[in-house]
C-alpha cells in the first residue's frame, strides 16, 4: 500500500524521529519515493525510441508531430537484502508519454512531453522512517520542456550532423514523491547529439548529464534505492527500408550517479529493439522489447513499448531547374541533360544532339534502320533502311509482290515476284487456266485450256453426248437416254434416286423390284470415276424403338453397299451410315409421310460438290412395301 502524510504533527515528528533513529543501520532517508521511470523517450516526431535522430522542417515554416507510446516495465524496483537474496517492491509499473513537437525552420525544435503512471504493483517494503511502495495509478509525471539546435548537417540526409539540446523537467506538484511519479522539485538533462544516415542504416549517440536532486539514498549492503544528477550515454543503430517506410534495429542507454560513478548497484543500463512502420503518409506503429542491464533502482528485469506517432513524410523542396550542359533546355525538359544539343538538335528528344548511327547520311531521328546502313539498294517505303528480298528468290521487297512466298519455277507474269497458283487444283496454272475457279475434271474442254467440257444442266454428262442437255439425267448406256432423266439424276451434292429402294418388312433383304433404281446407281458410279466416294445413308420412320429403327437403318445401308460392290463398284469408293428415326424429312404423323421418312440416300462425299442445290426431299421417296402399307404397329407421335 502507498504511504500518504499525515497532516496532524505530533505524528509527523514521531515519524520524523523515528526514522532518524533508524537510518543509520537501514541507510533510508525520510522521503520516499522520487520519478522512478528511467525511460526517457526521444524528441517528439523521432523515429528512434529513446535515442535521438533530430528532424526539422525543410519545406515549410512550421512542422509538427507527435506521439504516444505506452512504457511497461517488469520489477522496476528491487532491493537486494543479505548479499544475494531479493525482494521485489514494484512488480509492474504501466507509463504513458504524451508527446508534441514542433520544428521551426530548418535548425530549431521544441516539444513538450507528459508521462502518465497508469500502473503500479507490488508489495513494497515496510520501515520505520519510510516506505518503499507502489503509488497511485492515473498520476502524472513531471511535465518536460524539449529544445534542440542543428549545429550542422541533416542527420536523416548526410553521414554526419550535430546537434545540442535540452530538457526541463517541471516538478510542479501534480502528484506526490510518495507516487514515484515525481521529483518534486526542477531538473534539467543537457546532452550533445551526433546522428547520421549512410544508406540504409540510420545512427544516433548522445551524451550528456541529468542534473537532479538526491531524493533518496540506498539500502546498506544492496542496490540502490534513490535518484541523484548522473552523466548519460544514449546510442542506436537502425535499419531503414528502401523507401522509408520500416526501420528496425537496437538502442541502448546507460547512466551513473556522479557521486556513485561506474558503482554497478548505483548504475542505469538498458538494451531495446524496436521496430517502426509509417502507414500511409503520416501515422507510424512502433514495438520495442528489452532487458534491464544494471541493478540501479528503476532499472526493470524487461521493458515492453508501443508507440503511436503521427509522423508526415515531408516532401522535399523543389530546387530551381538548371541546364547542366547550359544548351538552352532546362534539365527537367532535358532528355540529354548531360550532352549539349548542338547545331543539329533531334527535334523528337529536347536538348538532344542529332545522331546518325549507322553513318549513312540518314539522321537517326528519321532513320526507321538507324542501326543498319540504307546500302545501294534502299527501300524507298521506309527512309534509312535496306531493300531486303525477305523470299530469296531475286525480287527486292519493294517490287516483290509476295514478299513472303518465293516466285518458284513458275511466276505470276501479271505480278512480280509471285508464284502463279492453281486455284482448281486441276494441274493447269491460273496464268493459262481459262476456268480458275471449276476444275477441268476428266473431260477437259480442248478448246478452252483447263475447263471441263460443256454440261449445261450440270449433270455430269457434257453436253456433246449428253441427249437432254437441258435436263439433268445421269449417264446411260443408251445414246438416246444419256444424260436425260431416268431413274437416278446428280442434283448438287446427291445421287438422286427418283424410285426407292424397297426392303423386306422390318429386314434389311433388299427386294426384286428395286433392282432398276439400283443397276441407275451403279451405272453412273461406273461412268463417273470422277466421283470419289459416296456415303449411303439409311433411314426410318418412327415406328419401333429407337435403337431397333438405328439398327435396321444401318443394316440396309450397308445391304446397298453390298449390292452395289457385287455389280462392280469398288468398295473404296462406298461408306454406309444408317441413322434410324432421327432425320425425318416430313410427318411421321401419315402413311405417306412415314413412307418418305423410310428412305436411302447416296450422297456424293468426295469431290465436296455444292449442296444448295439438294431438293427439300433429300432423295427419293420412301420405300413403302405392301405389308408395311397398313402397319398394326403401334404409332409415336414425331419428337419435337
């Protein structure tokens, strides 16, 4: 418990007595108590914890910044009885600085910084004359006035710079000595600062003196317990992160009673390491974590720090534009700053002389080759450079019409220094092919070099021997009947059949009376080897099953296959597919629309002919043989 004074005299003086009696075997002045932290935090706005790396305003009259940082620390006060055993008096004590600074100009600072005890506890120490404790929580500290100069250098832009500053500590009895919050009484720190940057790594170490009054003497045979004027060292180093925003790295400071000096129960010693980083552009987070290193009293087992500080990035003062090779063009404009433009400026680069690169007369500021020399042969289409014959096949690009394709053993006569193509693929070059786009086919024309013979109605009969040369047939062995309409005609991509194919009911036997229609197919297979490949398609109605109706449909295409291979059609030549009920070409709802839907159909694969003429019938009509007339099978209705 904290000791409080009684205002009453008689017990005063008896206190008073009883502790002069006492303090030559316990060595304890009467008063207790004194300003116990021994944290003393940097200049308001440094980034270091505890040493100083000064900053001061650069663009502007006036600065400002502040901080806040909460200071734990871990038994503060100790006292050692008996050689080596100890006795905790203050278990924990919780502080926090509140910290305003304000630079003016470029050499002066002032901030002003208040500690607030939040926190103490332990069980203290009980005598006669005094009382070590713990004191009050929320009691503030010695308000403290700062103030520096800049000697010389910007510790935060030059290897080395010098500063001289001071603080002074008002004991204006805001709280008691009983508290350990306070002095009671003025004292002042003086100290000299050199700091610097070198790169990534920033430096601070000051020394100096803390001018106090004792308060407070020490136990006989342990460590001390009191306050008095002590010199001081204050050093850190830091890493600083590229573009300024993080900074770790240690600090230490040590201190030692003048009268008492270098005694290591009488010193003060501590080692931290903090961490910052600034988000945005003004606030900054700072950790910190360290041991005490000595036995003076307020020198804790480990001390703890968090800070918050609004730290704004100052932009740097714009400096007056020069022009360094003194051309005229002032250096933010210039893109040569270093080499005069000279008589012959680039017009697209300020304050840059003209080059000519390849040295071929052509300046590199119009030179679309400025690396390679324009040569004997330049490419009137592109000034400075070489005409170049991307093909290799003798024709510079800028007469070659197909830069990218060698003209070959057979040119273009009408453009230079291109191949002549076959646009048909019939073998006849375009230069001479009198029908480009229509292949001559089997039946070239004579008279008109890579053209087909005449056929009017496109039936694949030529007109000289086709008999109705203004319908479409297909070949036949009769000169009377050739290429007039019969029982199979050529309409666009089909082998029209203008007769079905029937079929024994719901077998793929293919029927007596559909041997006329298939002997038509066979015969203009045979007289047209220009036709390829034909694939033969099956398909139903939609009585039966699916998969039965695509089962049967592949069967009869394959029936026909066979029958056509039988009657001397190459097998190479043919293909079957059989696709069941899935393509009706009508209803299905009628006895003549499923006859239609029952049909085959022999569509010419190979050559790809066009198909815009196919008639919406697809083929022929449907087989519809007498048993499947009147079917007792039950009806679906067509899928949508």
């Amino acid at each position: 418990m904290r000791s409080r004074r009684n205002p009453a005299p008689a017990p005063l003086a008896l206190a008073c007595a009883a502790a002069s009696l006492l303090a030559p075997s316990l060595g304890l002045a009467q008063a207790t108590g004194w300003a116990l932290d021994r944290y003393e935090p940097s200049f308001a706005g440094d980034v270091m914890f505890a040493a100083d790396h000064p900053w001061y305003s650069r663009s502007r009259l006036v600065s400002f910044r502040a901080n806040e940082a909460l200071d734990y620390a871990l038994r503060p006060l100790v006292v050692r009885r008996d050689g080596e055993r100890v006795e905790s008096i203050i278990d924990h004590m919780l502080v926090a600085h509140l910290q305003a600074g304000v630079a003016i100009g470029s050499r002066f600072g002032v901030a002003l910084s208040l500690p607030l005890v939040l926190l103490q506890d332990g069980p203290g120490t009980n005598m006669t004359g005094g009382q070590l404790a713990p004191g009050g929580s929320f009691v503030p500290g010695d308000p403290r006035l700062q103030a520096r100069v800049r000697v010389f250098g910007d510790a935060d832009r030059d290897a080395i710079s010098l500063h001289v500053g001071g603080q002074l500590f008002l004991g204006v009895g805001l709280s008691a000595r009983v508290d350990n919050a306070t002095d009671e009484a003025l004292r002042g720190r003086l100290q000299v600062t050199a700091a610097g940057r070198l790169g990534w790594l920033r430096w601070s170490l000051s020394l100096g003196a803390h001018l106090r009054p004792t308060v407070l003497a020490g136990l006989n045979g342990g460590a001390g317990a009191g306050a008095g004027s002590e010199a001081l060292i204050v050093g850190g180093l830091q890493y600083v992160s590229r573009n300024n925003r993080f900074m770790v790295g240690p600090e230490f400071w040590l201190s030692s009673d003048f009268d008492h000096f270098v005694e290591y129960k009488y010193s003060q010693g501590e080692l931290l390491v903090g961490a910052r980083y600034i988000f945005g552009r003004n606030f900054g987070l700072g950790l910190g974590v360290g041991p005490g290193l000595s036995q003076g009293a307020g020198t804790p087992a480990l001390r703890a720090l968090l800070s918050v500080a609004y730290i704004p990035l100052e932009e740097e003062p714009e400096a007056a534009p020069g022009d360094r090779d003194r051309d005229g063009f002032l250096d933010p404009n210039d893109v040569c700053p270093d080499v005069p433009a000279g008589l012959h400026p680039d017009p697209h680069r300020d304050g840059c002389p003209s080059e000519d690169r390849d040295h071929d007369g052509v300046w590199d500021y119009e030179d679309l080759c400025p690396d390679v020399p324009q040569g004997d042969h330049p490419d009137p289409s592109r000034l400075g450079c070489p005409d170049e014959d991307t093909d290799g096949d003798g024709i510079f690009n800028a007469q070659d019409q197909c830069r990218d394709v060698p003209q070959g053993p057979h040119p273009d006569p009408a453009r230079l220094g291109c191949p002549d193509t076959d646009t048909d693929h019939d073998g006849v070059f375009d230069a001479q092919d009198q029908c480009r786009e229509v292949p001559q086919g089997l039946r070239p024309d004579p008279q008109r070099i890579g053209c087909p013979m005449p056929d009017r109605d496109g039936d694949l009969v030529p007109d000289s021997t086709d008999h109705c040369p203004d319908q479409r047939g297909s070949p036949s062995p009769d000169p009377l009947r050739n290429g007039c309409p019969g029982d199979v005609d050529i309409t666009g991509g089909t082998l029209r059949i203008l007769r079905p194919v029937f079929f024994a009911t719901n077998r793929d036997t293919i029927l007596p009376r559909s041997t006329p229609v298939l002997q038509a197919v066979a015969h203009a297979l045979a007289e047209l080897p220009t036709i390829r490949r034909v694939d033969i398609e099956g398909h139903t109605d939609d009585r039966g099953e699916d998969a039965a109706n695509l089962d049967l449909s592949q069967r009869r295409a394959a029936s026909v296959v066979r029958w056509l291979t039988e009657h001397g059609i190459d097998a190479s030549r043919l293909e079957s597919h059989g696709y069941g009920e899935s393509r009706p070409i009508t209803t299905n709802t009628t006895v003549q629309g499923r006859g239609t839907n029952r049909r085959v159909v022999f569509r010419i694969v190979d050559p790809p002919m066009p198909t815009d003429a196919i008639p919406a019938g697809d083929a022929s009509p449907g087989p519809v043989s007498p048993s499947e007339d009147r079917s007792t099978r039950p009806h679906r209705a067509p899928r949508p």
